[in-house]
C-alpha cells in the first residue's frame, strides 16, 4: 500500500493463489521450518501473491480492463492459478 | 483461500510488503514487461506475499500470538519488510 496517492489514481489488487491440488511448495517449506522451529502449534499455510496495479489517468472501468489484460498477458498462468482482482478503495 | 475449512480453525492471513525506498524488483519488471506487451496504461505495480495460516484446536488469541512468532522467526525480515497480521473472518 501507499500512502499519500494522488486521489486521481485508481488501484486494483490482483491476488493470485495456486488451485487446489497444486503443489504449495513454498508453503511446505515454511510448515517444516515452523516445525523445526518449535512453534507450539503448526498451522496449515498457503501463500498467494498480490499485485497492487496503481493507474492513473483512466477511469476504474477502464483500469479493470487493464487490470484483466495483465493477467491474462502475464501475471497468471490459468493451468496453476486462482486469480481475484479488485479495485483498492481510496 | 480454502472453502470448506473445519469451523473450529483459526485462520490468520499475513501480508509482507517491502518498506518504502526499498527496491521491488519484480514489481519493476512486470511494470516494463507491461509496457512491451503494449498495454494501453502502464500501471505503478508494487508486490506483497500473503502467508495465510490456518490453526487447528487453539483460540483466536493463541493463533495471534503464534502467527506473530512465525512472523518473527520465519516470515518477514524486519529491516526491509512491512507486515500485516489480521485475523480471516470465517
């Protein structure tokens, strides 16, 4: 998050997770090491990714475009991942 | 996100951002990826981790304070990270 945004600008959030039955193995290692580490209880972990897209000089409609075209040119792989995009209330 | 969780876990969502001034290179990546790809509006992007945790048989108030551990221990370094610890409505 920033703060201080220009109040012109309009942020979306992308969340990208793994689908279930994918492979976590980033969530794995930390579940072992938090093992290793004697924590008194181990959770469960999952991780995800945000991306927080700031744009400016278009409108929120227009932002979301942009946003969905991101995604699908780059930021997720639809085989492996879940994505939520939201638009960030100023 | 997991549908379907046991009603009797805590869930416990950390998020690490970078700190302000410090470099998010990947964030820099995808802004110029972005802009070859042509997208119309190249946004600001700045990334975060989500860690989400899911306790099992422990209070709301132990999930907390094992999550701050993890944070502490495993999760985020305090010299370049931000960190959020919030609790997932069920």
């Amino acid at each position: 998050m920033r703060s201080g945004a220009d109040p012109s600008t309009v942020r979306i959030e992308v969340r990208v997770e793994l689908k279930p039955g994918i492979m976590d193995a980033e969530a794995a290692s930390i579940e072992r090491a938090l093992g290793l580490l004697g924590l008194a209880s181990v959770p469960r972990v999952a991780t995800a990714r945000i991306y927080d897209l700031e744009f400016s000089a278009v409108t929120s409609e227009e932002a979301g475009r942009l946003a969905d075209q991101a995604v699908e040119r780059l930021l997720a792989n639809p085989v492996i991942h879940r994505v939520t995009v939201r638009p960030v209330p100023a």
